[in-house]
C-alpha cells in the first residue's frame, strides 16, 4: 500500500502541467480500488478531522489512467476536509460514494461534506486555475486539474453547495468498453 501510495504521488507531480496531453481513453481503471487506496493514503488526517463514511457499490472499470484519477479523489478529499470547520471530529462528516449512474454505461463518484458550502460569489470560478477561496497555502489548480483529467475520458465533473450545509461533488465517468 506505501508503495502504491508513493507511485501516485510520484505520478501526481508528474502530472501537475495544466497542459499535460495524453490520451487516457484506451486505459481502464478500478473506481473503487482507487478510492480504497486514496482513502488509505489519507486516512491519518481523515480521522482527525471527521467521521467518514463510505458506500462503494460494484462498478465497471472506467475510462481513464488510474494515477490521475487517484489525483482526482485526493483532491476532492482533501477539499472536502479543508472545506469543515474547526469543531469536534463528531460533528463532521465526508461521506464517499461510488455506484453505477442511472445512464447505461457510466459511474457516477461523489464526495460529499459537511462544511461550510461554497459562497454563490465565487460558485462560477472554481473550476478556473489558480482561483482559491483559501487565505493559507491552496495553488488554486486541484479543481482546475481535476476537471481536465475527467473531461479528458468523457466525464464530468460538477457540484450542488448549500451555505451553511455543505458541498457535493459527483464526477461522471463513461465505462471502459471492453
């Protein structure tokens, strides 16, 4: 697992240029292994910072490069945790979830917290590169990334936010076809 888990952060880096092209549609990859793993990479501050909670149903093998789609996961989790408020672990939550989209052919991945929500103001502008909402640290680019590694495959990627409730993001993306 430390390997695997230094693998994808050595691939991380590697892919960090926004203008990175290579095609992913010809790979496939294990949706739920890569949230097993990303979970395990992040699990020591996952649990200082909320309860997590998990629910992943059996899905086909999506399109794309496992390593950037584990950039993806790490970015959504570690948002998710920036994005709760300093209070009790138990008040707190990310819950992750993985299924088959109701769309033949897809899989549907969301990441869920409990946080603050994202302000109406800023809701257009982040997906852009290099826009943060974060006063410390934060480049701006996990977002903008994230979308272009989905987008590349045919995905989607999108979010619902509730002031004062939470934030959502789903990623949709098309099954490998064997």
């Amino acid at each position: 697992e430390i390997a695997g888990a230094a693998d994808q952060v050595t691939e991380i880096t590697k892919g960090m240029e926004l203008g990175h092209r290579r095609s992913d549609e010809d790979v496939e990859a294990n949706l739920g292994e890569i949230v097993e793993l990303t979970l395990t990479f992040v699990r020591a501050a996952l649990i200082k910072r909320a309860l997590v909670e998990v629910d992943l149903r059996p899905c086909p093998p999506v399109k794309g490069s496992p390593n950037k789609l584990g950039q993806v996961m790490t970015n959504l989790l570690v948002n998710a945790m920036q994005a709760l408020p300093d209070r009790s672990r138990s008040e707190n939550r990310i819950v992750v979830s993985l299924a088959p989209d109701e769309a033949e052919g897809w899989v549907r991945l969301a990441v869920e917290d409990n946080g603050e929500g994202i302000p109406h103001d800023v809701r257009e502008h982040i997906f852009d590169p290099f826009f943060t909402t974060k006063t410390q640290g934060g480049t701006g680019l996990g977002l903008a990334i994230s979308k272009r590694i989905v987008e590349e495959v045919g995905g989607h990627i999108d979010f619902e936010s509730r002031p004062g409730e939470g934030t959502t993001f789903t990623v949709r993306l098309p099954a490998a076809r064997s």
